[in-house]
C-alpha cells in the first residue's frame, strides 16, 4: 500500500490495532473534502471512538447513524479512544486507516458514509440528503410498529424505500416485512425479507423474521431452516433477545 496520497492528508500504513494507529488525520475544517482523498483498498470496517469525550461530543449518535445507514458488507463498531480527542468525535475508516475528525452531527455522518463508500462521486450530496431522510422515516416506522400501528409504519417504510437511500435498505426491507406480518400480509412479509436477504446474504434478524413468517403460514420445514439457517451464521444468536422471543424462551 502507498504510504501517502496526494491532495490528502497524509498516510500511513494502518497497523492492526487503531486506538495504537497514528491515523490520516482528516478534520473537518483543516483538510481537504474527504472526496478528494484516495481510499486504496474497499472498505471494510467503520469504528466510531466512544470514550468520554467523544460521547459528549455526539460520538453515540454517530455510531447510530453509520450503523443504519451502512452498507451490509461494511461493519460499523464503536471503540477506544483514538488518541484525537480534540478533534471528536472521531472515526477510522479500515482497512487503509483513514481518520476523519468533527464527525458529531447525523448530517455530517452521512456524508462521510456516503463519500467513503461511493468516492465521491458527483450527486454525492443528494445521496446523503435522501439516505437521511430514509433513515429517519424507518426511526418513526419502528415508533409506529412499537405502538402497534402497523399500516402507518408500512406507509413510512415504504417511502423510505422510493427514497433508494445509498445504504440500509436492508433493514428498511426486514422492518417492513415484520409491519406486514403483524398486519396478516404474509405473501408482502416474504417479499420484503426475500429482498433483505438479497442484499444482506448473512443478515440473520433477516432470517429470524422469515422463520416467523413461515411459521405463521404453517410452513413448518421452511421456518426450521430459516432458523438454523441463522445459528449457522452466527450460533451466537442464540442468545439474542430476538431469537429468544420467537421461541417463547
């Protein structure tokens, strides 16, 4: 990997452990715009620093809207601190380490996320706006299905999804097929969580709500291996609120 990038902050080999990295230093208001720089190698993972100061300086809800509006094949984890505590919160962009500081905002989160994941390319501000907007219809869905007005969160959801937002329609998809499902729409249900799993092949809340649904239709075979098809994923989720409340454990 090269060891700087022009017209970028400058570069350094990422080591294997970020909060022990000198990361790209990247801030909002002394480095170039972040499409300016060259990301070398796909990303792969986003940590977002939640120590002390950074969560007072909005790192939480940094990590909440990366988190939705990730693409499935990019991981976005919370960390230690980065060792830049004046300019938080901060992110590190792996593998190629990319720092970005000042990133406090939900607005400023999804640019980032958007430019690191398309480049930069041109309609970029568009991307962020719409993925936005999306984000939050799904946040007043999952208000909606909490209290048990379905068809309102079908409505949000499915504005969310005309929006096209540049990440996240996973989720978008698997929470309109639970609203469906609530609602006796199991054909809908399946068509949505069909396409959550499209996107997102090892997505297991994925998997969990078509065991649901199949078991609502009284499809028993088809339920078990959408269920075991998920502990082969992650037998972790076992353990998991989700997977515990389908099986009244």
């Amino acid at each position: 990997m090269a060891a700087a990038a022009r017209g970028c902050a400058s570069f350094a080999p990422p080591l294997p452990s970020p909060s022990m990295s000198k990361f790209n230093s990247l801030s909002k208001s002394r480095s170039p715009p972040l499409h300016r720089c060259i990301i070398y190698s796909e990303l792969k993972e986003i940590r977002v620093c939640t120590n002390r100061t950074c969560r007072r300086q909005g790192s939480m809800q940094t990590l909440e809207t990366l988190s939705g509006l990730a693409r499935p094949d990019v991981a976005v984890n919370s960390c230690g601190c980065l060792g830049r505590c004046g300019a938080g919160p901060n992110i590190v962009a792996l593998p190629d380490g990319l720092f970005v500081g000042h990133c406090g905002t939900a607005a400023r989160a999804c640019q980032v996320m958007v430019e690191l994941c398309g480049g930069g390319r041109s309609g970029s501000v568009d991307d962020a706006k719409t993925s936005l907007e999306a984000l939050a219809l799904r946040k007043r869905a999952e208000s909606e299905i909490e209290k048990r007005d379905f068809s309102e969160a079908e409505i949000l959801l499915s504005q969310a999804i005309d929006l096209k937002p540049f990440g996240g329609m996973h989720f978008i998809y698997k929470v309109r097929s639970l609203a469906r499902l609530a609602m006796g729409d199991y054909s809908g249900a399946l068509e949505d969580v069909r396409e959550a799993l499209k996107l997102a092949p090892n997505y297991t809340e994925a998997y969990i709500c078509q065991g649901d649904i199949f078991l609502a239709m009284d499809q028993y075979d088809a339920s078990e291996k959408s269920y075991a098809t998920c502990l082969e994923i992650d037998p972790s989720i076992r353990r998991s609120k989700s997977f515990k409340v389908s099986f009244n454990l």
